[in-house]
C-alpha cells in the first residue's frame, strides 16, 4: 500500500501561548481552534491508516501462506480426486433396455433371378443397452443380438438360475414391456457396475470395450 505523507499545512503550533491565544479575536480564535480540530483529526487518522497497513502487510503473508498451502493440497488430492471420480461410476449409473424394429427396403426377386425396381419393406429387430454415467461424455450402447430369443438362449447358458426364475418367461413378453425392461435392467445394472469399477479408466479411454461378450464373461463369474 503506498505510504500517505502529510500535507505540509499540518504543523505544530508552538508559536500559539495562552496569552497571544487570548490576544486574538473571536474569528481568529475560532480559526485556530478549527484548525487544530482538523489537525488532530488528520493526524489520528494517519496513525489508523499505518496500524491498518502493518495488519494489511501481516495478512498478505498469511494469505501467501495459506496460497502455498491450497497449492501443495491440490497436488495431493488430484491423484486422489480421479480415483473417487471412478469409484463414483459404481454408484452413479443408469441403465436402459430397448427393443426396436428397423424398417428396410429389400428388393424382391423373381424366378429368374433377374433385379426388378419393386421393393418390399422388412422389419429387422435390434436389442440394446444403454448405459449412461456422471463420469462418462456421453450415453453408451451395448449391442445384443437382433433377437430377444437369441440373448436369452445366451443368457440361459451364462445365469441359468436368473433364467429358471425370470428370464424363461420374457420369451412371451410384448416389444418393450415394463416387465422385460425391468429384468433386463435388473440383471444387466450390477454386471455394468462391476465392470465399471474395475476398468472404468480403461473403457473412459476407449482401451477396452464394453460390449455383449465381455457382459457375458462378467455373468459368468458372477454366476447369476
């Protein structure tokens, strides 16, 4: 903080006695006395400002400290910081399961083999998983086989246990049923979990994949 001088028109008055005091007219008497008010005044505030500057100096150095401290702090909690952000993906997932019928057009044939302009609309299925964290960018997609029939003979193999008791029964459930989102999800949610927190930096950095196969692998040691 820049240092205030003194303006030279605060002086002392020695000069003033008692006696030349009383000498001087009331307008001169009323002009010393408000001009030692003030000096009095400027001088008590100069001496506020320097106690105020020494306890702004000492703070300043505390803050430097306090600078180096929260500096020193972040080096060590960084490392610490990525870890909890993949342990959070353990805790913080959606999952959804989703069916969908894909509409193409296929070129119809003749006998002959010979390519007519007449096309014919075909309904291809496609099953998925979708996965979604607060760690990663964007919505991941499993892709399962096209058909419900197809995963669920898979899964049969991987969690017969979970297929004697649910998934037996959602080979007769609806395109997108509450029921068969449910199970999915309720089978799929804690493999993805798992997975998650044991290769989440991996699968960030796209140097493992998380698809249907590894899912599968995952149920197996699970043994669902």
């Amino acid at each position: 903080m820049a240092k205030l001088n003194k303006p030279r028109w605060v002086v002392q008055m020695d000069w003033l006695d008692k006696e030349t005091y009383w000498g001087l007219s009331d307008s001169e008497r009323k002009d010393v006395n408000t001009f030692q008010n003030l000096s009095k005044a400027i001088n008590h505030h100069h001496k506020v400002i320097e106690e105020n500057d020494k306890l702004l100096k000492q703070l300043q150095k505390d803050n430097a400290k306090r600078l180096d401290k929260i500096r020193l702090n972040q080096l060590k909690a960084s490392p610490i910081f990525r870890k909890i952000e993949y342990l959070k993906a353990e805790h913080e997932i959606d999952v959804y399961y989703m069916e969908t019928l894909r509409k193409n057009k296929v070129r119809n044939k003749e006998e002959n083999r010979h390519l007519h302009k007449e096309f014919i609309i075909a309904e291809y299925p496609k099953c998925y998983i979708k996965y979604r964290t607060k760690n990663l960018a964007n919505t991941k997609t499993i892709i399962l086989k096209s058909q419900r029939f197809e995963n669920l003979k898979l899964l049969k193999e991987v969690c017969p246990k979970w297929y004697r008791s649910i998934g037996e029964s959602l080979n007769g459930e609806e395109l997108n049923s509450n029921k068969l989102k449910i199970a999915m999800v309720e089978l799929t949610k804690p493999v993805i979990k798992r997975i998650l927190a044991n290769q989440f930096k991996e699968i960030a950095e796209g140097r493992v994949i998380l698809n249907f196969d590894l899912l599968l692998k995952e149920m197996a040691k699970m043994k669902l």
